[in-house]
C-alpha cells in the first residue's frame, strides 16, 4: 500500500547564528513545515521581530514547544550569566508549552 501525503500540521523552525549553517539546512531540507532562519537570539531585547514574524505568518501567537540544543555554553561565553537569565525569559515569552534544554 502506497503512502498518502498528508497535509502538513506541523510547523518547525530551525534557527542558529551562523548564516552559512541555516543555507546549508535550506538547501537540504524536504518536505513543507520546516522553515530556517539567521537570528541572533540575544540581539534586541525580549524581542525578536524574525521570531515574531514567523508566527504571524504561521497564524501562531506563541510556539508549541521549544528546543534549545548546545547554546548554553555558547551564551554564558558570550553574554555571561545575565545573558542566560535574558535567553530564558525570551524563550518563556514565546513559547506557550515546554522547553527542552540541552546544555
């Protein structure tokens, strides 16, 4: 039995700092649902106007579930403990259920 292509209720969005990194997944990503952005998460205060933007346009107010995968260390190098606190206050603002969190 061959398998139906269901319409997509899934929205992902992948996003990381590295521009090159996010062309390289657009470029081998499949499939509708999945979308990947270049932000600076820690850029802009609590808000994220490209983070803000992707769920408008996907009718969305807050996302589902969040994972943050290898940032941590990243952020307490970069911005310190005061930029780990702002990481997780941005993160509880947009999204609506859980966070996973890798360190």
């Amino acid at each position: 039995m061959a398998s139906k292509e269901l319409p997509c209720d899934i929205y992902m969005l992948g996003i990381d700092l590295d521009e090159e990194l996010i062309e390289r997944a657009k470029k081998l990503k499949k499939g509708d649902g999945l979308s990947f952005l270049s932000v600076d998460i820690m850029d802009g205060g609590l808000q994220v106007p490209e983070l803000e933007k992707y769920l408008q346009e996907n009718l969305l107010t807050k996302f589902s579930f969040t994972f943050l995968f290898s940032v941590t260390m990243w952020i307490h190098l970069n911005h310190g403990d005061n930029g780990l606190i702002s990481l997780l206050k941005k993160m509880t603002d947009v999204t609506n259920g859980s966070i996973l969190i890798e360190p």
